[in-house]
C-alpha cells in the first residue's frame, strides 16, 4: 500500500515557490489555520464525553442559541490567529463587531472571517459539522489596524478560502483560486495529508439539497424547478436525488465531489435569504468556482456583491454549472412574468 506523503505545509510551500512575488505569510497564515482546525477537531471527536455539548443559555447576533462547542470553536480559531502576524483584524459568525489584534502583536495585510461552526445546530446527533474561512488582502494602509472597510469586501478579492469539515474524518479544503485541493488529517501522524488533487466539481448535476419543507414559501420559479429535476419522465435523464443534510459544508462537500448543487433561497419569510456572504456564501463560491462550478444569488454572481454589512444575508444556489445555469433560467422567467 502506497502512503501519500504530500502535507498541507508542504503543498502550500510548493506551490508558493511558483509565485516569485510571494512573502510566506500566506502559507503560514493558512498553516496556523490547520493548527487550529486540527485542536477543533479533537474536541469535536470527543464532545459526547465531556461537558461540552448543549447551549451556554446565550444568544448570538443573529438571535440564534449559541452552543458550548460554537464558543470553543471561535475562541480557539483567534487565539491561532491574532499573535502570528500576519491578519490585521478578523470576523466571526458569533460576534457582532469586529476583531482587532491586540496591540501588543503585530498587525499583516491580511483579512480573516469565518464561521467557527456551520452546522452546529447537528453536533448533537453526530452530524458532519464545519469551519468556513476566508481571507483578502487589506485595503487600509499596512502597519494600522485593520478596519470594518477592509472587512467587507466583494468575494472576488478573496486571496484564499476554505473549509474544514468534520466528519467520519477531519479534511481541510482549501484553494487560493487556482485549483481546489482536499487534505485528510491523519490522527496517527497528526498531518493534514493531500487526499484529493485538484477538484473539479461534475458539469452536470445528480443531486439536488435544499430545505422541501420551506416549499410553499419559494418563488414559483424555483417551485417549477425542483419539479424539473425531480421528472425523469420529462428528459432523458434520471432524476436529481435529494440530499440535505443541513449543514452547509457537508452538503457542499458532497456536491462537490459527486457532482450537484445545493439552495438557500430567498422567500416569503426571509426576502434576503439567511445565509451570511461573508462568512459562507463568499468563501464556498470561491472554492466552486475554482473547481469548476458557479454560484448566483438567483440574478448575479456571489462573488460580485458589493457587502454593505458584516453580517448581511443572500439567496444562494451553488453547485455544478449546468444545474446553476438552468435554475437560473427558471428564476429569470418568474422576472419577466413579474412573479
């Protein structure tokens, strides 16, 4: 049996030598990153025998009960984040402001937010859960502190975005937009390990995640769609199968691998969608997109959306291409019929 020994810290280092132009601190930005992923895991993997699961009795800023391992998560990911150098501030999913690097560390010229854990509503039952990062360049002057302006920036100026998806295995996914690279942390060498080279998400899609149980609040568009899909009599095809587990990463994860496209909409109850562009949307269609794949928020692309708040919610539809390109005409003729 043949042993990849291709490390994440090596990955990063090889292919940062085909840059000249490159300084390091990315790769050791993203290399704090993985130290951080790799504690979180541990926790995750043993949270059903410490008092760690269950909610802390708060609420976050977006009015959601705030678990124990939610809390953990976010502490963990800044105290590996704000000495290194290299991050000038930071945001998080779980707090309202933010983050400066204390005065006392030296500040970078870059820019980190994330989801410290996407899916937490699961942990109890031993779903997959996830962190979302995503990381820009400054815009402010180096040597300051960072400020909100050079949080919230458009998706296409993310220098590197990622997840780590804690499953049945730890992986971390990362791209810095050119390739999309998979790593599985083997507990036995404590290494992130190069699992999958260079992903590229299937054209066509053969599953379909999204939330049926919102159905009579959706766009009658995205209604003739999913029927669509779901027609195998209408098309030579088979029909999509439905997969949702609730968890962002995990669906994405699985999509990207197999080939599908996952949905957050917009509708009746909530006009503006209720997934962050910061904190999912943005870094999830960078990595799509580097793998081949798109994602709209039901008229333009993800990555093209001026933020106008740290913590503002889009539609999404993200996955394979063709899957994307047809909903997305389905949504176009509800505008034009004035639906």
């Amino acid at each position: 049996m043949s042993i990849n020994f291709m490390t994440l810290p090596r990955h990063i280092l090889m292919r940062e030598k085909q840059h000249p132009e490159a300084t390091g601190e990315l790769s050791a930005l993203l290399h704090d990153l993985s130290l951080a992923a790799k504690v979180i895991s541990l926790e995750v993997n043993k949270a059903g025998l410490v008092d760690i699961l269950g909610f802390t009795g708060t609420n976050n800023v977006h009015g959601e009960q705030v678990k124990k391992l939610d809390i953990y998560a976010h502490e963990m990911l800044i105290k590996a984040m704000d000495h290194g150098g290299h991050l000038c501030v930071m945001a998080s999913e779980e707090e309202e402001k933010i983050i400066h690097i204390p005065s006392r560390h030296k500040v970078g010229k870059y820019v980190m937010l994330f989801d410290p854990l996407d899916g937490s509503s699961n942990i109890d039952a031993n779903v997959s859960i996830g962190t979302i990062f995503s990381i820009f360049r400054r815009v402010t002057p180096d040597g300051t502190p960072g400020t909100l302006e050079d949080c919230l920036q458009p998706g296409t100026e993310q220098v590197a975005a990622g997840y780590i998806i804690y499953g049945s295995s730890t992986m971390m996914v990362y791209t810095t937009g050119e390739g999309v690279f998979g790593f599985t942390l083997d507990p036995a060498f404590g290494e992130f390990l190069l699992s999958y080279n260079n992903i590229q998400i299937p054209k066509k899609a053969n599953i379909y995640s999204i939330n049926e149980g919102n159905y009579k609040y959706w766009r009658s568009g995205l209604k003739k769609y999913i029927k669509f899909i779901q027609a195998a009599y209408d098309r030579d095809e088979k029909p999509y199968s439905a997969r949702y587990i609730g968890s962002m990463v995990a669906d994405i994860h699985r999509n990207l691998l197999y080939g599908g496209i996952f949905i957050y909409p917009s509708d009746k109850r909530n006009p503006n969608g209720k997934l962050r562009l910061m904190y999912e949307c943005n870094p999830m269609a960078f990595i799509i997109e580097a793998a081949g794949g798109k994602a709209i928020d039901g008229k333009k692309r993800i990555l093209e959306i001026q933020p106008e708040k740290l913590h503002q919610r889009v539609p999404i539809y993200i996955g394979s291409a063709d899957a994307v390109d047809t909903v997305a005409e389905y949504l176009e003729q509800d505008e034009k019929a004035g639906v």
